[in-house]
C-alpha cells in the first residue's frame, strides 16, 4: 500500500454562505532553513515546495476549528 504525507499551512478561512472554504498551502518559511536539518518544515518544503488544496466544510460543528497559520500533516492513503 503506498501511501504519502504533506505538511499543510491554513492560508486562507472564509464563509460562504452555510459553508467554510479552507485552503492549505505547503509549510515554507521566507529565510533561510537550519543546514542541520533541525526545522521539519524544511524536509516537507525541499520535496513538496508548492502544493495547495482547497476544501469546503459544510459541517457547522467543524466551522471555526481551524485557524490561519495553524499547521497539519495529510496523509493519502488509498481506500477501497
């Protein structure tokens, strides 16, 4: 089973009439990373530097759960 994980930022929350439009982009920072390696950020950006997904929540318990900057692993893992 071959699966894969991002790191996500929220760059975006707003409302839509009943719904929630998030947007993530891919963790990068505008300096320089540490060459140790120490900032995890910097594996997920040297391998995925630009990724976006959007999502509608129309859930209203989920509205607000979510806050700009906050950061989440995705994992894709194939379903049936």
């Amino acid at each position: 089973m071959t699966t894969m994980r991002a790191k996500v930022r929220v760059s975006e929350v707003k409302v839509s009439g009943d719904c929630e439009l998030l947007t993530f982009n891919a963790v990068a920072k505008s300096t320089s990373y540490p060459e140790d390696g120490s900032d995890e950020d910097n594996s997920y950006a040297r391998w995925s530097p630009s990724r976006e997904i959007k999502l509608t929540v129309a859930n209203p318990a989920l509205h607000g759960k979510l806050a700009i900057d906050e950061k989440f692993y995705v994992d894709f893992t194939p379903a049936n």
